[in-house]
C-alpha cells in the first residue's frame, strides 16, 4: 500500500506540469499544483511514520490529500481513500475481493461528494472504469493501466457539467479532464506495484 503511494507521488510529481496544462483550457491551471503538493504531503508522512495497518495507511492519506491539496479534487481525492480505508478496517491482508470492495465504496463515496455521475467528465469516469475492471475479474496490471487510460482519453470528447469546467459549456470539449489524469496515474502506480 505504501509503494503504492510513493509511486503514485512520483507519477504526479513527473506530470506536474502535464496536470496543470490539462487545467489550463478548462479551469485555472492549478491541477498539477495541487496535487503534486498533495501528494508529496503523503510521501512524506508515509516514510516518517510507522503504521499498524492497512486502514490507518489509507487513513493518513486520505486525511492528507484532504489538508494539503486544496479545490475541488482535494475533497474528492480525501473521500476516496476515506472510505477505502473504512471498507478495508481490522484487515491484515488485502485480497483481490476485499481491494474491489474498496474501490466500489470509494466510487461510491467520490460520486456522492461531488455529486457527479459517469459522463459528467470529471475522475469519475477513471474510476468507474476501473471499478468495472475489477469487478469482472481477471485483472492484470496491463489491462488496469488500458481500462484507465482509455476512461482517461474518452473524457476528451465530454462536456463538463461539473467542476470548473462546467463553466466552459460545449468549449470544455476536446480537452482531457485534468482530474480523469491524474487518477490514471494513481492506477498505472497500482499497476506498477502489482507489476512487482
Ligand atoms: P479546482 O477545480 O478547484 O481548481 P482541481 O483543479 O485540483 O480543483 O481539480 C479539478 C478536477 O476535479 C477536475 O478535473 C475533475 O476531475 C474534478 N472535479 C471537479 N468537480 C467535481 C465534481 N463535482 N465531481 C467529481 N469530480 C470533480
Ligand atoms: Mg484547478
Ligand atoms: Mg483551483
């Protein structure tokens, strides 16, 4: 789990500038920023910290996401692992079954705080799609990183009816969501992980 979010950092910290380009066009060109910012945030308390479970990992991330990344993805980023680490609590081992379990709630939870719905062109779809992925089994690190990156690109001909870029009506189309971006790279690090 903790390899997970170091990569996840370092992904982020890569494309720092690619998030904030995606935010450009269709909102204030701050995505790469924030969660970079985020993100380190997170890098840093997991290496300092020692933890006695899976739930408190996802915990502290979750709660830092919420402090230090900011907008709207902040919350929405905080919500997620939130609820993952509240599906995954008094668990020593995660199992395929249990780890769908928490991206199902987190899903769930994501949906409910920004109240948005597939097709709205937000991280949504990323992680819808990958829900779906692994609730139809035979999951493979390859075929997570294509599921993602296909919600990813199928954002780019949606028109925003949440978020900022909501803002931009029909302009909004044509442009990648920034949120839908940075969550494929939260997943091609759980691919790289899985990988290893
Ligand atoms: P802000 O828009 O406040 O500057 P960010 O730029 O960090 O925040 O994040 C923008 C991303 O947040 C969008 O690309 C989108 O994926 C996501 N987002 C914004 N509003 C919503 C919402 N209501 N529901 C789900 N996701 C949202
Ligand atoms: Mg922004
Ligand atoms: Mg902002």
């Amino acid at each position: 789990m903790i390899e997970w979010f170091n990569k996840a950092n370092e992904k982020i910290q890569e494309n720092k500038a690619y998030l904030t380009s995606l935010d450009q066009p269709i909102g204030d060109g701050d995505h790469g920023i924030n969660m970079a910012r985020g993100f380190q945030e997170v890098a840093g308390k997991l290496s300092e910290n020692d933890y006695t479970d899976i739930s408190a990992i996802l915990k502290e991330v979750a709660m830092t996401l919420l402090a230090k990344v900011g907008g709207a993805s902040g919350p929405l980023y905080g919500t997620v692992f939130l609820k993952m680490s509240m599906t995954l609590k008094g668990r020593d081992v995660v199992d395929g079954t249990a780890f769908t379990k928490g991206l199902e709630d987190a899903l769930a939870g994501v949906k409910q705080r920004g109240k948005a719905e597939t097709g709205e062109k937000t991280l949504v779809d990323v992680w819808q799609a990958v829900v779906e992925y692994f609730q139809a089994g035979n999951i493979t690190a390859d075929g997570l990183v294509e599921v993602a990156a296909r919600a990813k690109e199928r954002t780019k001909d949606m028109v925003a009816t949440k978020g900022r870029a909501a803002y931009f009506k029909e302009k909004s189309k044509g442009h990648i969501d920034p949120g839908s971006a940075s969550s494929y790279l939260v997943f091609e690090a759980l691919a790289d992980v899985m990988k290893e």
